[in-house]
C-alpha cells in the first residue's frame, strides 16, 4: 500500500516557505540537493548553535496534502511547500509510520524515517493562529505534532509530482515516531 507525490519543494536560502519544483533530485546521506538543508550534519539553524557536528536526521521533510484540507477547514489557507516541506504526499499515514520506514519515491530514491517534525514558533508568523491547529491533542492529552515527518536519503534520485511511494516497514516491531 502506498501513496502519491502531491508536490516537491526546495529551496537555496533559509526561509519559511519552500517554492513548488518540478522535480527535487535527493543525494544519499545528503537530503535535497540545493535545499538549504541539505547535508550529513544539522543545518537547522537553533540545531547548529546547540551542536554543528551533529547528524542531520531532518535532510527530508514530508508532509501529507489531508494536513492542507484539515487546516483549510478550521479556516486556514495553506499550500504545499508553504509549510517548508520539500516532499508534499497524498494518500500516506505519515504519523502512522515506524521509525526506519523506507519511502520508496519514484523509480529510485529511498527516504528512511526518522522521527517527526516538531512545529515551531515561525508557522504563527505564516499565519497567525496556525501552529494550535498543527498541533493536536492525543486521547489521553498528550501533544500530537501534525507538521510532518523527516528522513534521511538512503538511495538518490530524481523526485517528481505524480511518483508513487512505496512503503517498506522495518524488520521488528513499531517503534512510534518521535521529535527529531
């Protein structure tokens, strides 16, 4: 079982938002090539000042296309790319994944899963009032951070709206995604 590509994004210079491609090209132990986020060590700028020299577990963000129609809903007018993701996905329980999911996009590259996206401070400052809606509460109150996941490139290649992604879970049992 698996889904679509909805849309890819990059972009060269850290900012919010990152505009529409028609294809992303991801590089192995890399990310995105041209993201500025790219890269084996942090280039998360809060990540870099606490520890330059460590692993980058976020060179990928994806996000589910259903988060833009569950936002439209409580009012909110967002697009793919709008929210910083480079892979825009329809048709994948993101959250639902184990840690170590590889995402098979295209004919080629592999994304391994490694946590979450954690929301920041900035969403409010693309629209205000939108970071209560991205993040949720689980039945037994907990916080439920609905901005995404990230991951890692295993295998490279060339990403395209309309790719399918296929979905390999790891061997052993479900490890819940966390912040990363």
């Amino acid at each position: 079982m698996g889904g679509k590509t909805a849309a890819v994004s990059s972009n060269g210079t850290y900012s919010f938002t990152k505009p529409n491609r028609e294809s992303i090209t991801l590089l192995a132990g890399f990310g995105v090539e041209g993201d500025v986020h790219g890269g084996a060590t942090v280039k998360h700028r809060f990540r870099m000042k606490k520890d330059p020299s460590q692993p980058n577990l976020r060179q990928v963000h994806l996000m589910h296309e259903e988060l833009f129609e569950e936002l439209r809903v409580a009012g909110f007018e967002v697009g793919a790319g709008q929210l910083g993701e480079n892979v825009t996905t329809r048709g994948v329980d993101l959250l639902g994944l184990s840690v170590g999911t590889l995402l098979h996009l295209g004919d080629q590259a592999v994304v391994e899963v490694t946590g979450l996206r954690n929301p920041c401070a900035q969403i409010d400052g693309f629209r205000k009032g939108l970071l209560k809606e991205v993040v949720g509460r689980g039945p037994d109150g907990s916080a439920r951070f609905k901005s995404g996941i990230m991951g890692v490139v295993a295998v490279g290649g060339v990403v395209r709206p309309g790719d399918t992604i296929g979905i390999e879970p790891p061997a052993g049992p479900h490890r819940p995604l966390d912040i990363v």
